[in-house]
C-alpha cells in the first residue's frame, strides 16, 4: 500500500513536471550547445559591386556576430536556449517577459542574417523559376508586381528594419516590412527571402540611397536557394 502511494506520488511530479513550460523553466545545468555565426557561402567581396566588400565583412563579422553573442547572454541558464533558432522565434511569445524583448531582438538579428547571407549569391540574379515561379503568379499575379511591391516595402519601411516574402500560415506567398529585427517566425510565418534596410547594409556604398541599393539587391539573389526555401516551407 505504501509502495502504491509512493508509485502515484511519482507520476503526478512526473506529468506536472512534463506539462510545466520548458521556456518559462529556468535551466541549471551548464548548455553545451550555443548558437554561432554560420559561415558565410561566399567570399566578403564575392556579391561585388552591388554589395561591397567591406559592408559584408562588417555586416557579417561585426553585426551578425554580436546578434550572436548577445542572444547567447540572453539565452543564458534557460532550456529555451536547446530549441533551433527558428522554433525559438516561432515561440519567443512565451519567453520569461525579462528576457524577451532581448531575445527578439537578438535571436531576429541571427535568424534574419542568417537567411540573409543564403538569400544572396555571386551567380544570383534573374527571375524565379519553376514552382516558386508559379507560386509567385498564382498569390501576387506576377513577377513584375512581386518586384514592385517588395522593393516598395523594402524601401518605405521606416527607419531600420526588413523588406519579406514569407509562406504565411495558409501555404500562400506575402510581402511586407518588419521593423528592427522583428522575425516572420514570430507570426508564424516561414520567411524565405528578406533584405536587411538597416543603415550598415547599404550606407559605405549607398549612403542615404536605400532605393538604389534595394534595387541593386535583385542582381544577387539566389533564387535557386529561395526556391528550396519555398518548397521546404510548403511540404
Ligand atoms: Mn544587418
């Protein structure tokens, strides 16, 4: 009888302890697992001259490695720092309120570089193909009006921030503008190409001419990368 007792003791802290919100659970073992800076595909004066050199070595050296750092201190001592950075944008509602605006802001920054940097290529360019292609035609009518309505978000956005196509939760195609480092993960949408209108992206070479630089952005684009983006998104 006592050994019964013991035994339904056991499993209730068992299944309260598995219903207890990881994210709000603080964490005391020491992680071993942290985020890093992705390497970039390319070399830093690879997508020259419409980025140059030195605004990538800084971008990805300097910026993205401090959204790094900065998202690690933050993740410091919580389980929230085992989930990939995409479920911790997806979840970042249900972060502790303490550590939460600098988890946005720093886990936005890494996830948002991180699709940034596949997002470009030295053999980009062109036009979408394939499916994505008709994926484009078939939610925004066509090429031309994607173009004309990502560069106007890109360029309107006020202040810092980022220019969107995402797959929202329907499976379908959408673009608009974020501020700061504001991820579509966090509305649960899957962002699949983004352009970072931040003052460090463009201002060694375009200084206040970010309309010159977003347009200079759709010789680079990878849109092979973008379309896997899109496929994986969708199955
Ligand atoms: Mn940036």
């Amino acid at each position: 009888m006592k050994r019964r007792n013991f035994l339904r003791r056991s499993l209730i802290t068992v299944a309260s302890l598995s219903i207890a919100n990881k994210l709000f659970a603080d964490h005391h073992e020491k992680h071993d697992q942290s985020h890093s800076l992705p390497k970039l595909p390319y070399g830093y004066d690879a997508l020259e001259p419409h980025i140059d050199a030195r605004t990538m070595e800084i971008h990805h050296s300097k910026h993205h490695q401090g959204y790094v750092n900065k998202l690690n201190k933050a993740l410091d001592g919580l389980d929230a720092a085992e989930l990939s950075i995409e479920d911790l944008m997806r979840q970042v509602h249900e972060v502790k309120k303490d550590r939460r605006r600098a988890i946005i802001n720093s886990g936005g920054g890494h996830v948002n570089h991180s699709l940034f940097w596949q997002n470009m290529s030295p053999k980009g360019g062109g036009t979408p193909k394939g499916d994505l292609a008709k994926a484009i035609e078939r939610d925004l009518a066509s090429y031309e009006n994607f173009r004309e309505k990502f560069d106007r978000a890109a360029t309107k956005r006020f202040g810092s921030g980022w220019g969107w196509l995402v797959v929202n939760g329907e499976g379908k195609l959408e673009i608009y503008s974020t501020a700061n480092q504001n991820s579509p993960y966090m509305e649960g949408h899957t962002p699949i190409l983004g352009i970072d209108v931040w003052e460090h992206a463009y201002y060694l070479k375009y200084q206040n001419r970010r309309s010159e630089y977003v347009k200079n952005f759709h010789n680079v684009i990878n849109w092979a990368r973008v379309t896997e983006l899109y496929l994986e998104a969708v199955k």
